[in-house]
C-alpha cells in the first residue's frame, strides 16, 4: 500500500505559488499514484487529520489558482476510488531511521507533523497490509543529487528507504520511496535510474546488495559520471540534449567485451520507442567502431 509524501502538494517554496511546472509535476505525480494504485489494488493509506491539514493548506490553495479538469479529475479520482484515511492517534512507540532529512531534520512545526502522519500512516499500513511505500517527491538536495559533465547526468538518490519500527515489532521494517510505477515491479530502481533495462544480452544487473548505504552504485568513468552495475560496467546518459534512447555502457565485463569486441556500447533504455529497438538491446554501433564489432 502507498502511502503519500505530503511534499508532492507543496509550491516550490512554501511562500511562492503555484507556477505551469509545478502544476503539471503535480499532476504528473498523482498519474503515477493512480497508476499504481490501479496496477496492484492498492490503496493510499494516510492519517485523516494530517490529510485535512493537507486538503486545506494546500489542495484548496491548488485548485483556487488553477482551473485545470485533468487536475481535479486526478484529484477526485485519487478521493473517491484509492484514499483511505486512518486514525493515528492510538499509534504509540514508534521510531524511525531516515526520515528526518525528509522533512528538513523536522526543525518546523508543520515538517514535524508531516513526519509524524507518515511514520504512524506506514505503521499502519504495515500492521493491515503487510507493507507501505512512500510516494516521494524528489527535490534536489532533499533526496537526489544530479551529478553532471556537459549534456550528460545523472540522478543519484540519496534517500531509497525509510525505516521504522514499533513495540511488538521485531526489528526495523523497510518502507521503500519510490516515484514511478516500475519502481514497484523492479524494486532496484528505486535507488538506480528508472530507465535502466532489467531485460535483453545486455540488461543492467544491480549488486545484491542495492539497498545498503555502503554500497557504491555511481562512479565516473570516461569523465561522465554513470551508473555501476555488479559487474563495474558504468552506465551514462548520452552527453546530447534530452534524455535520449540508450545508456552509453563503458565497460570492464570481460565477457561483454570478448563478446562485442568493444569497450564502450550503446543499450536501449527500458522506455525506449518500439520503433528505437528493444530494452536491453543494442540501439546502435557508431561508424568508427562498427568494423571492429562482433555482430
């Protein structure tokens, strides 16, 4: 079951409104949330009085400035068909691991009750469903940091997993972040980039151990900063404008280099086009390189 970071419905900067960009994020945002919600019959679990605070300081303040149909229609779907709102108020002894810098270290007194609702919401969740994720908004500096040579960059999270735990419970229970519906069905993705294909002769293949802090998962190579697989290989967005069709692959598995004859090739992304080849695959060999490599 989701349950909701209530970030997703703040303006950039809590004074400032509501501009063409944040709106459309929002709307993006709650698209994902129905989208997974319809894809595994879940619901968004969320403490009523914290969803009020939410509904009155935010949500009215959206609507009031836009008149956008796709946006209430989102919103009304997300109230009438996926919404279940809990009381938190009996939920005692809770405790949780890294979800302070979430809320700016919980300093403020609204960032503190953001906090609370969604500790106690996945608490909940966790105690009627056996699980909770938390849709997150990512925002530089609070869970991602972009790290960037010319065109080509990078997101890398900084925040994948909260954790809580509570009396009764037997250790600390791990409740993913995640922004995208594949990051339900392809659970390393959360902490990687979304695109990275799970599939095809050259799908990406994550450490065992993703989910570990200590784990290193972005290095630079070929001076572009990338992201590394179990095997070393790193992969990079292509240093053009866009987010491209494929991941320049720089590699150090000796099986995929005795295998194309190539130390750097070009993948598919796991969203590419049908018409730009398939996930995993691939997408294409430049000229310069293209009588030296294995078909």
């Amino acid at each position: 079951m989701l349950i909701i970071d209530p970030y997703l419905f703040c303006p950039d900067n809590i004074k400032s409104e509501y501009d063409r960009d944040r709106i459309q994020q929002i709307k993006e945002q709650l698209h994902e949330i129905i989208s997974i919600c319809r894809k595994f019959n879940w619901k968004v679990i969320f403490d009523r009085k914290g969803w009020r605070n939410i509904e009155l300081n935010f949500i009215r303040k959206i609507t009031a400035q836009c008149q956008d149909a796709d946006l209430n229609v989102a919103l009304s779907a997300l109230r009438r068909d996926f919404l279940q709102m809990v009381d938190i108020d009996g939920v005692e002894g809770i405790r949780t691991w890294g979800i302070k810098p979430l809320f700016n270290g919980v300093n403020t007194p609204i960032d503190s009750d953001f906090a609370d609702s969604v500790a106690r919401s996945a608490s909940i969740s966790f105690e009627h469903y056996g699980r909770a994720l938390l849709f997150v908004r990512e925002i530089e500096g609070r869970n991602i940091t972009t790290r960037a040579a010319g065109n080509s960059y990078i997101c890398e999270r900084t925040r994948w997993r909260i954790y809580f735990s509570k009396t009764g419970l037997n250790g600390a229970i791990p409740v993913p972040c995640v922004t995208r519906v594949r990051n339900v069905s392809v659970e390393w993705t959360a902490r990687y980039d979304v695109g990275l294909p799970d599939c095809g002769r050259y799908a990406f293949q994550p450490s065992a151990h993703w989910h570990l802090r200590r784990t290193v998962v972005v290095g630079v190579m070929q001076a572009k900063p990338v992201f590394l697989d179990t095997k070393a290989n790193g992969w990079a967005k292509p240093n053009t404008p866009g987010a491209g069709y494929h991941w320049d692959v720089y590699l150090s598995d000796r099986e995929w280099i005795d295998a194309i004859r190539l130390t750097q090739i070009n993948v598919c992304r796991s969203d590419v086009p049908a018409s730009q080849g398939a996930p995993g695959e691939i997408h294409h060999i430049p000229a310069a390189k293209a009588g030296r490599a294995r078909a």
